[in-house]
C-alpha cells in the first residue's frame, strides 16, 4: 500500500504550486471556522457586561472583522472547488494519457486475454474516482486535521474537564472505525471489478447487437445481463452494508461526544467549576469538532473508491510489455523484403502446445508467397511473427539479413502492409481511413491510393465522395467497399513487405474479383505472403506453402503441387 501511496504522490508534482495554493485556503478555511467560535465567546462573556456605547463599538468592529473571515472562507471554499477541482481533472488527463499510452506498448498475447469493456473501465470510472480522491484528499485531510486539533487546542483551554468529556469515545470510535474499513476496502474493490464485467458485457453486446437481431437472441443477452447485473448489486449491496455499519456507527459516537458534554457539563455548573458561557462555546466548538469527524467518515469512502481505482491501475501499469525495443536497437533501413526464418517456434504461451516447429524458410525479395492448409496448421502465426505481433519462442527471423529483434518496432512496422478479412475501419470519414495509412499524405497522394485500389469510383458515388461518414467500423458500406478501402490504406503506406490475410475469402464473386485485382496490383514488386482460402485465387504464387500441425509439409507452384497428388491436391478440390 505505501508504495502505491508513493507512486500516487509523484503525480502532483507538475501542478505543486495550485496543490500548495489549494492546501493554503483549507487552512485558512479551517481557521476561520475555529476563530468565529472565539469571538461569539469573547462578545457573551466580555461584550454584553461593557457600558453600552464601548459595547457597540466593539459589536460593531467584530461584527465586520467577521463578514471580513467570512468573505475569507468563502473565497477559500470557491478556491478549492473550482481550482483544486481543475488540478485533479489535469491528473485524470495525465493518468489517462498514461495508461492509454501504455495499452499502445502491450501486444497482441495481452489483449487475447483482456476483453475490452474491463479495459474502458479502467480508463473512465476508475481514472475519475482517483482525481476525485487526489483532489479531495489532501484538503479534507488538513482542513479536518486542524479543525479537530485547533478546537482540542482552544477546549483544553476552556475546560479540561469537558475535553476530557469530549475525548472519552474517541479510542473506541478509532477501533470500530478500524475493524469496519478492513472489510469496507475488500467490499469497494470487489465493486471495482463487477463494474468492469458488466462494462465488458455492455460493450459485448453492443458490438455484436446485429448478430443478436439476427438470431432473435435479444432475451438470451438480457438473461445473461441480469446474471452480471445481479452479480454487481450483490457486491454494491456487501459494500453499502459495511458503508452503513461504518456511517451509523461513527455518526453514533459523534451523537455520544455530544451528549457527554451536555451531561458533564451540566454537572460541572451545578459544582461550579464551569461556567454557562463556556458551555455555550464549547457546544459550539463541539459542531466545529465533529463535522470534520463527519468529513473524514465520508473520506473514507472516497479513499476506498479512489484508492482500489489506483491499484487497478498500478496493475496495469505493472504489466511489462512482452515485446519492446531492445537497447541496441536501430532504425530500419529501407528494406527490400528478403525474408528468412530460421528454426523459428512459436507457442502463445508456455502452457500451451507450439502452433510452430523449428520452421526454415527463405523468401526473395520481391517474391509472391503463398501459405495454405487447415484451420489452426499456424498460417496467419506465422505472418504475425514478421512484425513482431508476437515473439518468436526460438530461432530468429531476418529481413535483408537483420534480425528484426535489432529493428525499431515502428520503423519495422512502417515497412509492412497488412490486408485482413476481418477490415477495421474507424468511425469517421473516407478520406480519414485512407489518410490512416500515410497520416502526413497530400490529397493527390490519398486520391491516387484510391484509385490503385480501384475504390474511387465508388467512393465518388457516396453522398459527400470522400467526406462521407462511413458509421462505427464501416457499417454503411459492403465488403468489398470496406475491403478496398483497407488495401487503399496500405497503398498509400508504399510498404516493401505484404501480407494478405484471407483477404478475399468473406466476399461474393464480383467482389472478390474487383479486390483480388487490387491486391495484385498492390503486390507488383513486392516481398508478398498470400493466407488463402480460395486456392483459385494463388494459382500464380511464386511458392506456395502447405502448412499443418507439423510444420510445412508441402512447397512449390501451383501446378507442381496438384501433380503431387498430396495435401494441396485435396485441398485444392475440396475448396475448388
């Protein structure tokens, strides 16, 4: 925990002067809800007996010394609402920048694992509750610290007997307020991730509400959201339970400090030992010492929420990114795409069976590879091994000789286009799309990409041409416009190494043909790997690869590989 504290700390630093002018008016905040008490004192006990002119003179001047202490407090409370409010939205922004620059590091194997409603999670609710905390924190700690400690200062002078009085239930008020937040913390963290899973069910649900539509499954989703739902208002209720107990309890004793001074006060002015006056104030300064009771009771709850935000953040901010730029690594020279793998394996992970074994394989540069075979045989593995999507678990992987271990990830990533089935396009426009390839490209060079990919044409007929909004993931265009679009995007990128994942095999026939032009066209005199699934559309491949369990099984030309007679053939039948 200290060292999580620690960490939270150091995010204050860019903002030390508003954090120092914020903790400056709590205290003067606190110092005027302890001097108001003293004067309301001074004017009953001293005041009143004075011959009436001094009197009003006096009444008058603290009369304004207190609208002055006032105006102070209330210009202190605008302060540390406003600004200090403003320095925890910047620490939310530069956490969030934070976290989110580190899920850029993190590869492919982290987010096979994570789901992305749990991830926005930690980005939004938990990120806000933190600021709310380190913002809030601080001030509700000084402003009560001084308020409790000033008013025991200014009781002990009054009455030692009555603080005595006063502080009789502090100790026990300390020690149940200890053994409830042991439980209250485990409740609010438990919150913290039902909160996650239903986010990450939301986002599920959402992403895939056409394959619900289309199934009708519409009371299957809210069957399983109520089990999530339920889940979270079972953890909200164990929390809520614990926030009572704790509420009730202290706000009791708070009641009971009160009522202590009442009766011993009552009693020590029938023996004379205090006066009715000191009684007055000291009720008065009883409210000035139990509000901030009654502050750090809700602090606590803010803690509990802020700071079980932090450790979810402290835990991914902890995971290491599994691939990153070595010390020594250097920037990619322009590559002309000779590749080769030597004695490369591959397992996702160490409890896991290798998807690849001790592979060989030298690929020209320039040449059209061609990589088939059965589900899970490790085709599109091992094209994610070329950028380093995942690490290779053996053997090294070069490119003109280098191994791309050596190479920055960026200027290797620069070098490679990659055309997917499964296109992602973001929200936004056309032109935006297409720019995502070569962000600083000139209009003419995106209009040219386009037309290379054959997609301007259709992009003219759209509404508003390249300005036009194409919806969340390209929803309101087909897949062989979303396809071009996506190749569009790499010819603009100009890169000297391709890879075509399944890059045809979700389209109808003229679409396919439209794009598989395009893809040729794009592959013209350079380093391409082919995953297919239509056989048809690799007859003219340089190499083509059977891949299985075991490793490559097959290689040659199309036409070599059906006189074998081997796994191609069938493979070559059964799909053709």
């Amino acid at each position: 925990m200290n060292k999580n504290l620690k960490k939270m700390m150091t995010y204050y630093r860019p903002y030390r002067k508003i954090f120092w002018a914020d903790m400056l008016f709590a205290i003067l905040d606190a110092a005027v809800a302890l001097s108001i008490p003293l004067i309301i004192r001074y004017i009953t006990s001293k005041v009143v007996f004075m011959e009436p002119d001094q009197a009003l003179h006096k009444i008058i001047m603290l009369g304004i010394a207190m609208v002055l202490m006032v105006a102070v407090g209330c210009y202190s409370k605008f302060f540390i609402c406003n600004y200090g409010h403003v320095m925890g939205a910047k620490i939310e922004y530069d956490m969030r920048a934070e976290i989110f620059g580190h899920f850029q590091k993190l590869s492919f194997s982290f987010y096979d694992e994570e789901k992305v409603g749990q991830l926005m999670s930690r980005i939004t609710s938990d990120l806000f509750d933190i600021s709310e905390l380190m913002h809030h924190g601080p001030e509700n700690i000084v402003i009560s610290m001084l308020k409790i400690l000033g008013a025991f200062v200014i009781l002990l002078n009054i009455s030692p007997r009555l603080t005595v009085a006063a502080f009789l239930m502090i100790p026990f008020m300390i020690v149940y307020a200890y053994f409830v937040n042991r439980h209250m913390r485990k409740a609010f963290r438990q919150n913290r991730i039902k909160i996650a899973e239903i986010n990450a069910q939301i986002e599920d649900n959402l992403s895939g509400i056409r394959v619900v539509k289309s199934f009708a499954n519409e009371d299957i989703e809210q069957k399983k959201f109520r089990v999530g739902n339920e889940g979270f208002l079972n953890a909200k209720r164990n929390s809520y339970h614990y926030m009572g107990a704790f509420q009730a309890g202290l706000g009791s004793f708070t009641t009971l400090i009160q009522v202590c001074v009442i009766v011993a006060g009552t009693y020590f002015i029938t023996q004379g030992s205090v006066d009715v006056n000191d009684l007055i104030t000291f009720i008065l300064y009883i409210s000035v010492f139990t509000d901030p009771i009654r502050t750090l009771i809700d602090f606590t709850e803010q803690f509990q929420n802020g700071y079980s935000g932090f450790e979810r953040f402290m835990e991914i901010m902890s995971i290491e990114p599994d691939i990153e730029d070595s010390e020594d690594a250097i920037e990619a020279p322009v590559l002309k795409g000779d590749i080769c793998f030597k004695d490369v394996s591959f397992a996702y992970n160490d409890s896991t069976p290798e998807v690849l074994s001790h592979v060989s394989l030298n690929v020209p540069a320039g040449s059209y590879m061609a990589l088939v075979g059965s589900s899970g045989a490790g085709k599109t593995t091992l094209c994610s091994l070329i950028p380093r999507f995942y690490e290779v678990t053996s053997g090294e992987i070069t490119i003109d000789g280098i191994d791309i271990r050596k190479m920055t990830l960026k200027s290797l990533r620069n070098q490679i286009g990659i055309v997917q089935q499964d296109v992602y396009l973001f929200a936004g426009s056309v032109y935006e799309n297409i720019l995502y390839g070569k962000p600083d490209a000139t209009e003419e060079e995106v209009y040219q990409a386009a037309k290379n990919a054959n997609a301007h044409e259709f992009i003219m007929s759209l509404p508003e041409g390249y300005q036009t909004d194409i919806g969340q993931r390209g929803i309101k265009l087909s897949g062989g416009q979303k396809q071009r679009l996506s190749i569009a995007r790499v010819f603009l990128k100009n890169p000297p190494i391709l890879i075509f994942d399944e890059a045809t095999s979700a389209l109808d026939n003229e679409s396919e043909r439209v794009v598989q032009e395009s893809l040729e066209h794009l592959a013209k005199n350079r380093t391409t790997f082919v995953i297919a699934h239509r056989l048809s559309t690799i007859r003219n491949a340089e190499k083509i690869l059977v891949l299985t369990e075991d490793g490559i099984a097959e290689q040659g030309t199309h036409e070599g590989l059906l006189a074998n007679g081997g796994i191609y053939e069938k493979l070559y039948h059964m799909h053709d």
